[in-house]
C-alpha cells in the first residue's frame, strides 16, 4: 500500500509559527535528522526530552541512558487493585573506561519503526536498541575498554576458555550472558571490566539476561547469539496486514521476541518463523516469546469501514430517532460556540456530522441542509485560518500542526502545542470533514489539500525527505496502538487514556478515503483502526477470567484507566479511580458504528456494566456519562437500556439524543434474540461467544 498522504494531492502547509513552548531537538538528535520532521510521540521519547535520562521500556528490557553509560533492567512488577507497574533498577550498566568527557549526553544518529541507535560519543560506544530484541547489542571501537557495574554486588565475572562470553552472576539471583565477536581479556584488577585487541576496528559485545522460563534457554542465547537486529521497519503490505523487517549483522539467524498480540496475529502466518514457546520473558504487557526468522507477517481479519449502522434500524424505530433528530439539529448554531478549544470544538464538529450520517441512514434529508451549513460554518474558520481566538499553524522544529494558543501556552488544547493527543483533536475534525465531504463534494475538492494534511500531521506513512511531518506520530508500530503523550518527560514513558478516541482517528481517516475516493486511504486507516481495536481489547478490556495482569489487578477492575508504556493505572486524568463510569466513557466515546466493532464481545458488554452500575449511586454522577453506560448495555438488554436512556437529562458534549437512540435501536433484540447475531459482531474471531 502506497502513502496516502502528499502522493495523493498537493501538500499544504498551515502558516507557520515560531513556538515558545517546545523543546530543542538539537541536543539529542544526530544533526542529519534535524533537517527532516521528528517524532514526538515514540517509544524512545525520554530518551530526547529533558535531560534524557528516564528510562524506556524496550522489550524484555528498561533501558535508561545517563550522561556517558547505559543501564539495563530486567524489571520486577508490583500491583495493587489501582495499579500496576514495572520498577526500574540499574542491574548492569555498560560504559567505557576512556570516557572523555563524563557530562557528555548521548546522541540518537539513527531511527526506525523498531529501532534505534543510540551514540556515545565521548565513550565511544554504540548501542543498537531493536525492539524485543533478547540482546542489548553494543558496538564499540577496538582497544576501548568496557566496564560492565551493577548496583548488585556481582558474585561471579566468569569467561569460557576462549573468552568470547562471560556469565555474571548477581547477588539477585540473576544470571546474565555476554557475548563477544573477538575473544577478550580482562583487565587487571577489575574482573568486570573487559577489552579486545585482536584486529579490526571495532568489536561487539551482546548482553542478556537468562530468563527462568525454560532450562534450555541459556543454550538458546549461546546459539543465537552471533546475530543481532541493527533496526527494523514494518510495512503495509495489504489491507489488514503489517509485515516486520529486520535488518541484521552477523551470522546465523535471528531471534526477537513477540508479545501477546503479536503472537495472535502471526497465527496462521509462519512465513518461515520458528517460535520457540518455552523461551519466554516476563513483562507487563505479557509473556514475550522468542520468534526465529528475519521477517514476521501479522495478519487481523478484516472488518468492513462503514458511514452507517452494521446491522441497520428497523423502520418502526425510525419516528423516535427522528423525532430527536429534528430537536437536536434545530439547536444547532455556530455562532454559539463558547469553547475556543481545539478538541471540545472537534467534538462539536463530529457530534453534528453524526446527526448528518444518522438522517441519511434513515432517509430523512429534510435535515440535511442545516446540517451543511453548520459544519461547513464550523469547519472552514479552521482550514482557512479564520477562528480568530486559534487555528492551525505548522511547526518547522519538529515537523507539524500545532494550535495558535498551544504555540504560546502549552497547557491550551490539553496540550496540542506539545503534540499532545494530536490523533483525538484530528480526529474529530476529519469525521466532520468526511461527512462534509461526502454531502457536499464541491466543498470537499476545495479543502481536500487542508484535510489531507490534518490526516497526514498524524498518519504519514513517509519515512524521510520532502515530508512536512514524522511517520506515524501517534501510532506504535511495535505495540500496535497509539500513545498520546507528546513532547513531555514522564518516567513510565509514553500514555493513552482513550482507546476508543484513538480508533476514531483512523477510522475517520479511513472514511475520509470513502469520500474523496481514495481506497489507499480506506485500507491503511481501516488497519490501524483493526490494531488499535485489537490492542484495546488486549491490555485495556480486562475480563474476570484474564490472566495477563496479576490478581489482585484484574480482580478489582474490567478496564484500565491509562495505559502507560510501563504501567497501568486505574485513575484518569480528569477523574479519581472509584468513578468507574468514566473509566467506561473515555474507552467508549466517541459512539459510532465502529464501537459495535471495538466492543464486540456481548459477555464482556455485561461485565462491564455490572462493573460499572454501582458507581451511578455516587452524588454528581454527570448524565453525559451515564449516557455511555446505558449504551453499552444496550448491546445486551435493548428494552433496559432504551428506557435508562428515555429518562436523561443531559449528553455528553460529543453525543446527542438522537445518536444514543440510533445506536439502541440499531442493536438486535434483548439478549434471547442476539444468540445468533452475537456471533456476527465477533470480528476478529476470539473472546467471543
């Protein structure tokens, strides 16, 4: 599949801005890099912001890079019913004997999907960080010594006869295995510290823990152990499918490691991998399990982007949704706004074109005008630079779309001027510009330059060169989900609170696609609409019988409140754990025919709600969020539900009356008549019933 983005139509570019508010990239990115658009939301991002000194959490290993050293963690996890979480300690570190400049920082001088490569320059010292790579791989200049230091007290240095590997052994209860491509001797004095000088120019050192998996796993390390991963890239090779490359150095094959998710998708689909099952790490995301092979196929099955509701509404509901639909599109008006917010204001935006989306699919075009109007009076002030109080401006420091008043503030827009949630604010616009487009396709060839690039500030799929912005900004090709953080410092790496609002971004990419004709478009958002709701159901939806987080975790809890790179909390960041009903919102919002999609498992849909009930006895329980719960259990008791919904007084800014009655009504019946249509709605084929 070919890049959807300045390939498609001619590139436009927002006016620009000089922001007040983001950092410098310069003191961490190799200068070649700093000439093309950067990431802001990577797997790496500690490593660039700051002093660059918190750690990341780089599959089976935490690795944090201080001044002139790299430490590796093997981390424990604790838990709690409120959280759970990786501890960080410093069990090896690699730095150099002829440090020349101790309060030197590292440089990243290359990235890719799956990789980096991270510089010491003052050490000489190279590291290759590939994801789910079993190896801490280091590339260092010959005759430059390396000291290997723990914060455990090291019990035993011990080489083989030819001094090509090491095993040490901590005080811990932890063995590890180095491995040199050179044999090796050490130094005096020191029984950690090591050197080679027989030939060449550089010489190459590979770490790992052995993991207590398997007793076999230390003969696994030895055999695999000349080969080492120095980046990796993942390409849309057809709709529904991500293949992994992995570029490499040395002999034999390669050994990485898949996650859960990884392991589910690869089923089917060896493509000459071999996956070794008894060779496993532990982690929070999940057991990952060892995989031979230079190149990994993941495959979901596919799933049908549609305007409209899957199933359909039964003409004899049609009065009461458009009695809603007349009320609620009457009380539309633009110039009502109050909010100057880029992402309220989206809300606004997608919550009329759902009215528009909602009279087509029931036939009533009587609305239709209105609906044009309002967003044709919302949306074009932003795309032409109008909305005097904010608009989009483009941001050359590190390559995107920032808001007038997040140039300035970075708290303004929940941060967007910090590339904060990019994908959610986007994403309402771009559904309110498919919709546009779709019913007004003159308006939708004039602003196709403006849309393609609010799609493309979080969904190019160009690597380097000419591009106004980084691959991918949001998404995480490793996890297969987005993160949502931005350009700020947090010691458990990247977050995303809202799984749902993040499968609204591509999906409304891909719809976006339907409307100008672009089927490029459609099957690359349609895919990682597929992932993110793939990895939603894997490390967010926790279900009473799951076995992925610990007990204690799972026992107390159906959803996660944010999901970190190296944790998981029950809080939000607008709401205290105990309000179990915005847990349910902020995973569920935006309501669309998607969510059918996103929470397709009706047993799962019963236990979150049982979950979620007692909390509406809390005082000050707002109805836009009840308006959430109900709909949920809409997917399993219809006549319930319709009547919990028939006795609210207030919706969430983003939703209406009439989208929650379209969405009851378009459900089968109570949960006898759903025995059959359950099986329908069971798109990617697990956890269904």
């Amino acid at each position: 599949m070919s890049p959807p983005t300045e390939t498609q139509t001619r590139p436009f570019r927002f006016p620009q801005t000089e922001s007040t508010v983001l950092p410098d990239p310069a003191r961490f990115f190799s200068p070649n890099l700093l000439a093309s658009p950067l990431p802001t939301n990577s797997f790496f991002q500690n490593f660039v912001l700051e002093k660059g000194d918190k750690p990341e959490y780089i599959h089976p290993y935490l690795i944090k890079s201080s001044l002139s050293c790299i430490s590796l963690s093997y981390p424990i996890q604790l838990s709690s019913p409120a959280f759970t979480y990786q501890v960080f300690t410093p069990d090896l570190t690699i730095s150099s004997a002829n440090n020349t400049n101790p309060s030197s920082t590292h440089v990243v001088s290359s990235f890719s999907d799956l990789g980096l490569t991270l510089d010491l320059p003052s050490s000489g010292l190279r590291f290759f960080l590939v994801r789910g790579s079993p190896y801490l791989t280091c590339v260092a200049s010959i005759n430059v010594p390396i000291i290997i230091s723990s914060v455990h007290a090291i019990l035993h240095f011990d080489p083989n006869s030819s001094y090509t590997k090491y095993t040490i052994t901590l005080d811990n209860n932890q063995k590890w295995v180095m491995y040199i491509d050179t044999p090796s001797s050490a130094l005096s004095n020191d029984i950690s510290s090591i050197t080679s000088g027989h030939g060449g120019s550089t010489w190459t050192i590979r770490i790992a823990i052995l993991p207590d998996s398997d007793p076999k796993s230390e003969a696994i390390l030895d055999q695999f152990s000349s080969c080492y991963p120095v980046s990796g890239e993942a390409v849309f090779v057809m709709p529904f499918c991500l293949e992994y490359k992995w570029y490499k150095k040395g002999l034999g094959d390669l050994l990485m490691l898949a996650h859960p998710l990884h392991l589910r998708l690869l089923a089917g689909n060896s493509r000459g991998i071999t996956v070794l099952d008894d060779f496993k790490y532990k982690g929070i995301d999940g057991e990952v399990v060892g995989v031979v092979g230079d190149s990994w196929l993941l495959t979901s099955d596919p799933f049908s982007v549609t305007w409209h509701s899957i199933g359909g509404v039964k003409e004899e509901s049609y009065p009461e949704i458009i009695d809603a639909l007349v009320k609620d599109v009457r009380a539309l008006n633009a110039a009502s706004i109050s909010t100057n917010e880029s992402y309220f204001y989206g809300k606004l935006v997608a919550r009329a074109a759902r009215l528009g989306l909602i009279a087509e699919e029931l036939s009533y075009v009587d609305v239709i005008p209105s609906i044009r109007k309002y967003l044709k009076n919302t949306i074009e002030p932003w795309l032409d630079g109008t909305f005097g109080p904010n608009g989009f401006l483009y941001d050359a420091k590190w390559g995107g779309i920032v808001t007038k008043l997040g140039s300035t503030d970075s708290m303004a827009d929940f941060g967007f001027g910090l590339y904060n949630d990019h994908h959610y604010h986007l994403g309402n616009f771009l559904y309110g510009i498919a919709v546009l487009a779709k019913i007004d396709s003159a308006w939708g060839r004039k602003y196709r330059p403006q849309a393609y690039s609010l799609m493309a500030d979080f969904m190019n799929l160009g690597r380097r060169g000419n591009s106004l912005y980084p691959r991918l900004r949001c998404f995480d090709l490793w996890k297969l989900h987005s993160w949502a953080a931005g350009l700020t410092e947090f010691p458990d790496g990247r977050n995303q609170e809202s799984t749902s609002q993040a499968v609204n971004a591509y999906y409304s990419a891909a719809l976006m696609g339907f409307a100008y004709g672009d089927i490029q478009l459609v099957a690359i958002g349609s895919t990682l609409s597929a992932m993110e709701i793939h990895s939603a159901q894997m490390w967010c939806h926790v279900r009473e019988r799951d076995t992925l987080y610990p007990q204690d975790f799972t026992r107390e809890n159906r959803l996660v409140g944010i999901l970190w790179a190296n944790k998981r909390e029950t809080r939000l960041w607008f709401a205290p754990s105990e309000w179990k009903e915005c847990r349910l919102g902020i995973h569920l919002l935006p309501l669309l025919p998607i969510s059918e999609v996103l929470f397709s498992e009706i047993s799962f849909a019963r236990e979150l709600v049982a979950w979620t009930l007692p909390a509406l006895a809390r005082e000050g329980v707002g109805e836009g969020w009840k308006g959430f719960l109900y709909a949920l259990q809409g997917v399993y008791d219809k006549e319930g539900s319709l009547g919990n919904i028939r006795n609210l007084n207030g919706f969430d800014d983003g939703n209406s009356r009439t989208n929650l009655l379209w969405w009851i009504h378009s459900r089968g019946g109570d949960e006898e008549e759903r025995g059959v249509r359950g099986e329908k709605f069971c798109w990617f084929g697990h956890y269904c019933h």
